[in-house]
C-alpha cells in the first residue's frame, strides 16, 4: 500500500510539472499574437484594420478561434486539477489504510491467487510468532501447518466459491508457536486480480484454559469409567444423572437405564431403598459428608459388602444441588477383617494359656531350685572343714548354678509379662524416673565410683514401672561394663525433633534420624565404657545373648531383651550406637505425650 500512495504522488507532481510548462507557452503564443496584429495594423492603416476585422473576435480582442483554444485549456486545466485533488485524496486515504492496518490488533495477510503473500502487518507476524518477511516470504498453498489445521482448505474454498469463511482454529504455526485463533477468508479483487484476505484475532489466553479443563474432565471421566468402585451422581429428587459402568455391572442393569431413575424405580430391595434415602436426605439437608457401610446382593457379584461415601455438591450460592456416591466393594477386606478376629481371638486364648504355663512353669521349676540352693548351703556349713578345696569348690558351682537358674526364669517371665502385665499408660516424667534409678542404684554407683548425669528429660505417656526398669537395665549396663581403671560415667538426655537436649556429651556424633519427628523423642542413654562391635548390634537386643563371659560380668543375657520389649509396647524402637573401647551410646525413640512436645 505503501508503494501504491507514492506511485500516485510521483504521478500527481509529473502531471502538475506539464500543466505548468503548458500554460507558460500558451502565454507566450498569446503575447507573440498581440504584437504580430499590432505591427499588422500599423503598416495596413484601414484597409488592415478593415481586412482583419473580417475576422471573429472575442471580448478581449483575440480571435475566437483561439478563444476557444484558451477555453479547452481552461477546462482541461479545472479537471487536472479535480484530477489532482483526487488523487491525493486517494494517497491520503492509502496511507490512513496503511496505518490503520498496521496498528490493528488483529492479523491480517494477504495473498495472490497464486499463493503469494503481499501484505502482512504486524499483529500477525506477534500472533504467530514470526518475523514480517518470513510471513511474506510464504506461499499459502505451501504452508505444511495449515494442511492439517484445516486453513488451506478454508482459503481454496474461498478462492473456489467466492464466499467468506469463518472458523476457530487450533494448531502450531510453522514457527513452532501453538495458537487458537478466530480467522475469516475473504476473497476481494486488486486491479483485476484475485486476492484472499485472512483476518484472525488470537483466542490463545481463552481457550487454554478452556482446553485444560476439557482435558481434566476427560480424565476425570476415564477414571470414573474405569474405576473398580461404583461412581454415580444423583440430583435433589435422588434420580441418578451419571453412573460409571462398574457401577451399572454391580446394578445389574443395563447404563442407559438407569439415568433419570431412583434406586427404587430400579427395583432395587425396598430395605435398602430406605436405608440409602435416609443418608441421601441428611446429607442434601446438612450438606455434611457421609460414610455408610451396607451389604448388597448384586444380580451379578453376589452377596457383597460395600462402603459409600456420600460427597454433598454444592452451586455457586452454596446450596447443595446433587451428591457424588463413591462405592468401594469391601468384601476381602471385611472377609479378612473377620479371619483376623478369629485369629486375634485365638492367639489371646493361646497368649493367656501361655502366661499361666509360664507362671505354673516358672514357680514349679523354682521351687526345686531354692531346695538344690537351700540344701547346697545346708551341705556347706555342716560340711565346713571337712571337704576338699575341690569338693568345695564344686559344691559353690552348684550354689551359683542354681542362682543363675533361678534369676533366669525370672528374667524370662518378666519378659513374658510385659505385654500382658504392665500397668495402664499414664503422663510419666522420665527426670523423675530417672532420678528414682539413679537412688536405687546408689550403692553400685559408689562402689564402681561412677557418676550419672541427668538431662532435661521430658514428660511422655506410658507404663511408669516398665520405663523405670528400662533405664534401670539401661543404666546398670553402663556401670556394669566399664573399663578397668576409669570411672564410669553415664548421661542420661533427650532430644526432641532432632534437637538436642541440654547435655550433649557424644551427641553430636548421633544420627538424628531416630527424632525427625516433632511428635517424637530420642531418650539417649550414654557410657565410657568398653563398647562392642557394631556387628554384634542385632544380637544383643535377643534373650539369653552375651558378648562376654560370667567370669568377669555377671548377667543373663536378658536385660536389653527385656529393654527391647518394653520399648515396642510404648510404640517405640531401641538402637545402640557403639565403638570398642570408647563406650555406647542406647537410642530410645518414643511417642511424645501431645500436652509436652513444647
């Protein structure tokens, strides 16, 4: 358009410039015929006057023949110059199109008939992600992105009929930028050419979102058809308005019977009609989620239990308009609920039958014991003097070996009775308890010279006579194993999230795995003692299981078994963490009482 607008300009100033040289010889000829005439009469006298006065003459004395000439010209000089005026009204309107076209925020191309493009403003080159001259370097017929996008048809079509043609269209531009746009084809004609104009208006920023959704609910419902529950949607008056075809398989009715219909108008039995109606009506009056339990007998799957959950639906003024029902079929999980039941029953039977075995077992095989035990003392004394250092010597293993006996079917029914003897979980102040620990083993403590360092130790929830006997093993174990000639030295702490508490001591070599929790506590109990081998980790925690022998520590192998047991009924787990020669360090994680976690 542009080249057009100068065209017209540079023609306007040639025809101006030949208009002007036109005039200026037609004034001179018109001043070369005056004086010739003059000069005529002069030299004539009348009969020159009387001999030209033959001739016409117009008012101002010039022959009429060239009076009319001077006529045309005028005439001609009035329609160059409307000729003028036309034209660079049409310039002006050009460029006024040009801008007009250049500042739209729509797209707009246009093509020959051939398919070359003449014209591409800028909105379009934006919209589709190009550059101007690659937009008019294009032939539409060529255009690999609108063969697919149905454009190249839409434009042959125009060109063909001569009709307009108006479509959304969502594809990629060969610029790699995927748009939706509003287009028109128009067909218009261009110094007897044809020509197709495309005008388009970017819809992107509307329906990409509109698209999104379209693809949730198409995924939403593939789940819902493909989901192993029973998925309807009822309305205010409880007739079905959707249900998946799992659900219609549990109905035993055909899907496209039953949407506008009620469960009763399904046939469904009349007790569970009422059953589900009243759920249905209590959720549409309270708007409250409801879930309900029910057995079903399906035409198709038999006798099955199921659960629901009645989802209230609710429209923009916040009244409920439909439910969601969401129906699992629970019946291997009811099924191995009730197998589990009957199992839980009987290892209770079996666990109570056991505890008495034990109680029985545990006093029928001491009461043998204190007898060997009370008559190898009797032996003993009355003896005294009169046995060998062997004999005697023999007769002490016996004594002990009754003693170790004894203490070791009391071990063992100690930890038969921490689950089914404990006392009711109650608040418990563990500094308290390990203060209580720290008075009963005072004599030891003095004996070994030791020394017991107690925390900040928090408040938890549990058995008040368990958690003591578990720092009582816990502790004792720190005085018991300690290395000859150093004091022994046990800290007892917690930490609480995974952080620590006020006595580190070893602790900053701990994981803090054991107390990433808030709701839960580390309880650190820490020595200098002789320490293990971490492979023997497992193995300590086991009954009976000892890494050193009587002769230098006494002992039944079943403190940290009882420890370990203790710990599992409070919902908690035990760990160590230990290094020859530089002592342990016994890790109890245990649920925080909720009141005491700041």
């Amino acid at each position: 358009m542009n080249d057009q607008a100068a065209q017209v300009k540079s023609e306007t100033s040639a025809d101006q410039q030949k208009i002007a040289d036109l005039e200026r010889r037609l004034d001179e000829a018109l001043q070369q015929l005056a004086s010739a005439q003059s000069q005529h009469q002069e030299q004539n006298g009348a009969s020159g006057a009387a001999k030209t006065s033959r001739t016409s003459h117009g008012n101002s004395g010039i022959p009429m023949r060239i009076w009319d000439k001077v006529q045309n010209i005028n005439e001609r000089r009035r329609l160059r110059k409307e000729n003028e005026q036309h034209k660079i009204a049409l310039a002006e309107a050009l460029d006024l199109n040009q801008k007009i076209i250049s500042a739209s925020q729509l797209g707009i191309l246009a093509y020959r008939a051939s398919g070359e493009c003449v014209l591409a403003n800028e909105a379009a080159s934006r919209i589709m992600g190009a550059k101007a001259w690659q937009l008019l370097a294009q032939n539409l017929h060529k255009i690999e992105s609108w063969v697919g996008s149905g454009l190249l048809d839409m434009a042959q079509e125009t060109l063909f009929t001569g009709k307009p043609n108006h479509r959304e269209v969502h594809y990629v531009t060969t610029f790699g930028r995927e748009i939706w746009i509003e287009c028109s084809f128009t067909l218009f004609t261009s110094r007897g050419e044809k020509h197709i104009l495309l005008i388009f208006n970017d819809i992107t920023d509307r329906k990409r979102p509109e698209a999104a959704l379209k693809k949730r609910e198409k995924e939403y419902r593939n789940l819902a058809e493909n989901s192993p529950e029973v998925i309807a949607r009822f309305d205010r008056q409880l007739r079905h308005t959707y249900i998946n075809d799992y659900g219609a398989k549990v109905y035993g009715v055909p899907k496209d019977e039953v949407t506008g219909k009620t469960t009763a108008e399904l046939g469904m039995p009349a007790d569970k009609v009422a059953f589900w109606n009243k759920h249905f009506e209590e959720v549409l009056s309270s708007g409250v989620q409801q879930t309900v339990d029910f057995e079903f007998d399906s035409p198709t799957l038999g006798h099955q239990y199921f659960s629901s959950m009645f989802v209230p639906e609710f429209d923009e003024n916040g009244e409920v308009v439909s439910i969601l029902a969401i129906t699992r079929d629970v019946t291997e999980i009811r099924r191995a609920e009730k197998v589990l039941a009957e199992y839980a029953h009987k290892l209770e039977r079996s666990n109570h039958d056991l505890q008495e075995f034990a109680f029985v077992a545990s006093h029928d095989l001491q009461e043998p014991l204190r007898k060997v035990k009370a008559f190898g003392n009797m032996l003993k004394q009355r003896l005294n003097g009169k046995l060998s250092d062997d004999e005697t010597e023999q007769l002490d293993r016996m004594i002990k070996a009754s003693v170790r006996m004894q203490d070791m079917i009391q071990d063992l029914l100690e930890l038969s009775r921490v689950n089914t003897q404990g006392q009711a979980f109650r608040p418990v102040d563990l500094h308290d308890v390990a203060e209580d620990v720290v008075s009963d083993l005072g004599e030891r403590i003095s004996r070994v010279e030791g020394q017991v360092e107690i925390g900040d130790l928090p408040v938890i929830d549990g058995d008040p006579i368990q958690l003591q006997r578990l720092l009582l093993n816990l502790v004792g174990n720190g005085l018991k194993y300690h290395r000859d000639g150093v004091a022994p030295v046990i800290k007892v702490y917690a930490r609480l999230g995974g952080e620590a508490g006020s006595d580190r001591g070893k602790e900053s070599s701990l994981s803090n795995s054991e107390a990433s929790a808030t709701n839960t506590i580390c309880l650190v109990v820490e020595d200098n003692g002789i320490g293990f081998d971490m492979k023997h980790l497992e193995r300590i925690f086991q009954p009976f299981q000892r890494l050193h022998g009587r002769s230098r520590y006494d002992g039944t192998g079943m403190g940290l078994a009882i420890c370990k047991k203790i710990v599992e009924r409070h919902g908690g787990n035990i760990t160590a963490r230990s290094e020859p020669g530089k002592g342990s360090a016994f890790i109890v994680t245990l649920p925080l009482l909720e009141n005491h976690k700041a």
